[in-house]
C-alpha cells in the first residue's frame, strides 16, 4: 500500500506536502529489516516527531505512532502502533507469512475522537490563523514518511519448499548431501523422505527436522564455504554469505557448529524443550 499525498481533506504532516512550516517533522530514524535465523526477520525503527502539539497529543494517547505493513501479491497485512512513551518497534515476521516483497508506512494516527484540532505549524500560505480541523476520528492519519520497500530473497517461504534448501530422496540407507546446484540438496532414505514429506513442515516438528536434517547439511556448507571449495556463484552461497556479512560473522574466526545454531535460530532449544519439557522436579 502506498499513500497518496492528494487523498486528505485536511493538513498532513509529510515530506510530500507542505501543509506544515519547514521547522516542524515526522522521522523513523534507523529503519531496518533485520534477519535473525532461518525463519524470523524483523522490522525495527524509532519514531521521533518535532511538533509541539503533535508531540502533546502523543503523549496523552490521543494520537499514537503506528507502522503498517503488506506484502505485494500476499494476504499479509498488518498494523502495529506504539504510544510516545515507547516509541521503539521492533516487530518479528515469521518466514511462513513472510511475504517476498514488503511495503512498510510509518505513520502517525489518531487514537481516539480528536476534537478542533489546531496545529500554530500549519502553513499560513494555505491555512489562516483560525483554520481548525472539525473532527479528527480513530485510525486518521496525521503525519506520514513515504512508504518503504524491502524485498526478501533468503529463508522467505517454509523450510524446503523455495528456500536455500531442497529435500529428495534416494534408495540409499543413509542421508546424502549435494552442494554443485543452487540449493543446498539433503538426499533422505525413501522411509525417512516419506515421514519427512508428510510432518516436517508443520510447526510442531519444525524444529525436530531442522536439527536433525538441515543442520548437519548447515555445518558441512560452510564448511565448503569457508575453505573456498565451492563456487561463490551458486545462490546458496552467495544468499548465506549475504546474511555472514550483515551479521557480521567470520567464518574463520567462529565455530561452525555455533554459526550453524545463529543461522537456523537455535533450533535445539525448541526441540529439548517441546520433547523434554515435561514438568521435571528435583526429587
């Protein structure tokens, strides 16, 4: 969704008009899409207005800081706001509605019935001295940055169906790896590809698979990673080089059994405590 600048019957705090003196702005100061494991991004940014009667109503919850987000060509489309008195987000998106393109609009909207509003910032070439907004109604939007887009090509849809990884089957008994395509290949008995292909993306089992198939497949990628036995131009490599370099991780310098946990988000954590969790007390 991107706004139009032109649909607004009263002022609107914006870069796109000028409805409001230079001195007075709407900013979302560090915003970023942040990529935290195999299945999570985030979405983080800080809210900052310079207004003072922008900032008043703000601060007694009549207005609130908002951010809305939709995917192109996706059912996804959500709204979060924050109050002046927290104006960090920082919003996770799990991988399974992730869309593969997102559009991100930062706003400021009304939290209530906001009765003459009256802003002594409105632009005097447009708008006298006794100018007031009648009637300002819960959900209006008051101030605006023009929409963000962020488009994701890594760990973007459900584990082994159109992510770095592809899962096949052969008649051999134990598991297989490839590495010479542009996915990361995990070849399974036919008995283990059968169970695999029926529970291993549902969410309960999600964690059980990952630990037990894709992160030894992790491990051994980068290790052909780090000692440059594989070519930088398969797309598995250059998407998990993407994420090395923004988490700033140095193959050389870490454990790649470790990396392997970052990178897949800790999968043994929801395996021991969704399988062991089972009300233990010291006797």
């Amino acid at each position: 969704m991107k706004l139009n600048a032109d649909l607004f019957p009263y002022p609107v705090l914006t870069p796109e008009l000028d409805d409001y003196i230079d001195n007075t702005s709407f900013e979302v100061n560090n915003l970023e899409a942040h990529i935290e494991g195999s299945d999570l991004v985030s979405i983080r940014c800080m809210f900052v207005v310079h207004n003072k009667q922008l900032q008043g109503l703000l601060e007694n919850k009549e207005l609130v800081y908002a951010i809305h987000l939709e995917g192109e060509v996706s059912s996804y489309r959500k709204l979060i706001t924050t109050s002046a008195e927290n104006p960090f987000l920082n919003i996770s998106i799990k991988n399974d509605v992730l869309p593969k393109k997102l559009f991100v609009n930062c706003l400021i909207l009304a939290n209530t019935t906001v009765k003459n509003y009256r802003n002594e910032t409105f632009n005097s070439l447009y708008y006298d001295d006794t100018y007031v907004v009648d009637t300002l109604y819960k959900g209006d939007i008051v101030a605006f940055l023009p929409t963000q887009t962020f488009e994701f090509e890594v760990y973007n849809t459900a584990l082994g169906q159109d992510s770095i990884f592809t899962v096949s089957k052969h008649n051999e008994p134990y598991m297989g790896l490839e590495l010479t395509g542009d996915k990361i290949e995990v070849i399974l008995p036919k008995d283990m590809f059968d169970i695999y292909n029926t529970c291993g993306n549902e969410r309960d089992n999600k964690s059980l698979f990952i630990s037990a198939i894709i992160m030894p497949a992790l491990i051994e990628a980068l290790g052909e990673i780090r000692n440059e036995t594989v070519s930088s131009d398969l797309q598995w490599v250059s998407s998990i080089c993407d994420i090395l370099e923004r988490e700033n991780i140095d193959l050389g310098n870490n454990s790649l059994f470790v990396v392997a946990q970052k990178l897949l988000q800790q999968p043994f954590d929801d395996v021991i405590k969704n399988e062991f969790n089972t009300g233990y007390k010291d006797e």
